[in-house]
C-alpha cells in the first residue's frame, strides 16, 4: 500500500493526548486497541499459547473489575489518590498488565496514607 507503519502508530499514539477529557472515546478507542491485540496475538501464537493468554486476560479484567467495584465504595478524593497511586505503580512497572491491580488492602493503605495539602501553589 506504501503507508508507513510508523505514521499509523503515531497518529494512534496522539489519540490519548489529544482526546483525553473524552471519556466516551478513550473507552472505545481502547477496547479497540484490546481487539486489535488479541487478533495480533490469535494470529501469531499457537492455539495453545493463544488460549492460555486469552484466559490469562479474562482473569486479569476480573481483577481490574473486583478492584473498581471495591474503589467505589470510598468518596471521590479517595478514589482520586487510589487511582493516583495505580497510575504511579503503573509507571513504574512500564504498563505491564500485572501493575494495573491493587488488591483491598493496598487501597486501605492509600487511603489511611492520604495527606490532603493544606496548601495547593497554582
């Protein structure tokens, strides 16, 4: 076709900068970024490899579910330092799927950390 690869995946990475207040969008544009994968992966891997992955996803989006449906029940500024605190971990582990879970405690412990700022410079 004579398109660059790497102009498609620099447009795709523009997508959460440039539409990041849309929630709508960023959801959808990530379930399409976890179809996607999972195509590249049916077609690359072996069946075997395949489904030991595909079920290896399904348990981790049930972790990720079990945690949000936790993280709802404390108030906003907390669920904002609980999230907060995935995003660092999730940094620091290089967005692998493992960082993107914390357990109960570990949110209780977030939560009891907390210092709210008494003082916010703008």
């Amino acid at each position: 076709m004579g398109v660059d690869p790497r102009f498609g995946i620099s447009c795709l990475g523009k997508i959460s900068t440039e539409y990041e207040n849309d929630r709508d969008l960023m959801i959808e544009f990530y379930k399409f970024l976890a179809k996607e994968e999972m195509a590249c992966d049916e077609a690359e891997l072996g069946e075997e490899e395949f489904a030991e992955k595909k079920s290896y996803q399904q348990n981790l989006q049930q972790q990720q579910l079990e945690m949000l449906r936790h993280m709802r029940k404390f108030n906003l500024d907390d669920q904002s330092a609980i999230l907060e605190k995935l995003h660092q971990q999730m940094e620091n582990g290089n967005y692998e799927s493992e960082a993107s879970i914390l357990s109960a405690g570990q949110m209780e412990e977030i939560i009891q950390r907390k210092v709210t700022p008494l003082f916010m410079p703008s």
